[in-house]
C-alpha cells in the first residue's frame, strides 16, 4: 500500500517498518538454518538483502556465509565471508 514507492524513506513509520521488516525476514532464515535446512536459509537471507535496511548488513552476509557453508557451498560462503568482513569493518556494526 505505498510504503516501498520511492518516498519511503521519507516517511518514519514507513521507513522503520521496511527496515524491522529485513530484520525479521533474517531472523526467519535463522530458524531455517537454525533446523538444519540452508536452502530455504539462503533463500531468505537472500532476501532480506534486497529490503531496504537502516542498520549494518555485517550480520546478514556473516548468516548468509554460515548457511552456504552448511549447503557444501565453500566458495559463495567466502564471498559473503568478504563481504561481511568488509560490512563489519566500517565500524557501523550493531
């Protein structure tokens, strides 16, 4: 209902809720993987990516990282290991 046009940002209630809503989505992913399933925690990791968030993605590409270790998939798990490294390191981290 209008909360991710392009003015989102501009709106608080909006802003924070897209922003909870990634939170959320990662925090589902994590029961996924949580439960020995890091293909469906991929899927939603993935996702959670791709909303709009106020915070650091440090810990989103660290999970993502965890999830394609425990699919066998060591070279995407060292991209977002990067990735995470390089999130974690601009000291914006929480």
């Amino acid at each position: 209902r209008g909360i991710y046009d392009k003015n989102y940002a501009s709106d608080d209630d909006n802003s924070a809720l897209i922003s909870n809503y990634a939170g959320a989505v990662n925090n589902y992913a994590g029961a996924f993987l949580a439960k020995g399933n890091p293909v469906q925690a991929i899927k939603y990791y993935t996702i959670s990516l791709l909303l709009p968030y106020k915070g650091s993605h440090c810990g989103f590409y660290t999970n993502l990282a965890r999830a394609y270790e425990m699919n066998n998939d060591n070279k995407k798990s060292a991209e977002y290991m990067k990735l995470a490294g390089e999130e974690c390191g601009k000291g914006n981290a929480r």
